[in-house]
C-alpha cells in the first residue's frame, strides 16, 4: 500500500466493517506483531492484548458499551432527531450503529498496561502521560497495520464506564489498566478512504509562545 494514502487515509472504521465476513485470526495476531514495534514507556513492554473472539462474551461488553452510550446521551439514540445529511449527523450515525452492531463484530481488541512506575505527589499528568503514551503508538501501529491487510477498527472507550465489570468479565488482574477497545473485521469490499478534513497546519502550530488571540 502506498504510504502517504496509508498515513493520509487510515480513517475510524464502524459502518464500513463488513459483519459477514470471515476474519483470519493470524492475520490479526501479525498486526499485533507490528503494533508491538511502537516505542513505550522505558520499554518495559509490560502490555497485554486480549482478543475477544466468543459471541456470548463479546455480547456481555456489547451491553456494558451500550448502557454507557445512553447514559452519556441522556438515554435515547440521537441521529434520528438531527438534521439529514449534516456531516454532525453522519458521525452520530456511525456511532451509534456501533452502538447496534458491537456484538456483531468478530474480534474485539482491549490493549491493557500496567502501570510501573512508583507515584509521586502531584504526578497526575506525567503518570497519565506516561501510562497512555505507552499504549496508544502501538494501537496506531495496529491500526495501520490492519489497514494494509484490508481490515479497520476504532479506538473506543464507553466500555471504560464499566471497567471493573469488563475485567472481572474477561479475568483481568486489578494491576492492568485497559487503554480501549478495537472492533476489528474486514472492510466491506471496495472501501477506500480519503484524507479527512482538518484545519490548516498554520491555524493549528505556534513558534516559541502560545498565539496572542485575534484583535
């Protein structure tokens, strides 16, 4: 695959997965393989990735996922009541069709670290930093990966509204913080994604000191 449409146009996956379509396993095990080249913290390594492949547990974190949706939207499902064709709407669309279809999706992806660095008073930014530094390059580099071989996924994280749950769930020792979760499946066939829109590089940068605002 071309690298700059690889790095311009690895787009959030949900309504384009194709829910029918078979997955290979190793396939996905060697984008972990790939993921796991990201730098972490002091390379410590001391990450763990669990795919979640049975139907009926995949259905419990599809519930969990589901509550804290609503919960957070003041429980109803909101894209019907927004205005056709809004790019707000289409987005509020695809997540909520994940919402639907979480179940359905044949692999999800929870990336755990545990932490490993004693605290400190007034951490809180580093500690976090740190922790989720050592986590999110290698979902990038997942994700990417995954691109390659015609598959996608999304960060997500209502599940982390039920943290405790899913981890009893699924056997998680209490030392092991879950960064997110990955739906992963095949991409419908045809897809292809292009670069998204994005504000201007020299709305967004500063030399030196934080811009004086306008005016």
């Amino acid at each position: 695959m071309d690298i700059p449409y690889l790095l311009n146009a690895t787009r959030s996956a949900r309504k384009s997965l194709d829910l029918d379509a078979p997955v290979d396993f190793d396939e996905i095990r060697d984008c972990l393989r790939i993921g796991l080249q990201a730098a972490n913290g002091s390379n410590q390594q001391t990450w763990r990735w669990l795919l979640v492949t049975d139907p009926a547990l995949r259905g419990e974190i599809a519930q969990f996922y589901r509550e804290a949706y609503l919960r957070r939207v003041g429980g109803q499902f909101l894209a019907e009541m927004m205005p056709a064709g809004a790019p707000e709407t289409r987005l509020m669309s695809s997540t909520e069709w994940l919402v639907e279809n979480l179940a359905r999706i044949p692999v999800l992806v929870i990336p755990c670290y545990r932490p490993y660095l004693p605290r400190i008073d007034g951490d809180e930014s580093f500690y976090l930093a740190t922790l989720y530094g050592s986590i999110f390059p290698a979902v990038w580099n997942f994700q990417l990966a995954l691109h390659t071989r015609g598959y996608g996924t999304c960060i997500t994280t209502l599940h982390l509204h039920h943290e405790a749950a899913v981890a009893e769930l699924l056997g998680i020792p209490a030392d092991y913080v879950q960064g997110c979760l990955l739906p992963v499946g095949r991409l419908r066939a045809g897809t292809t994604f292009r670069p998204a829109r994005r504000l201007p590089v020299d709305e967004v940068i500063a030399v030196d000191h934080w811009p004086a605002p306008p005016g």
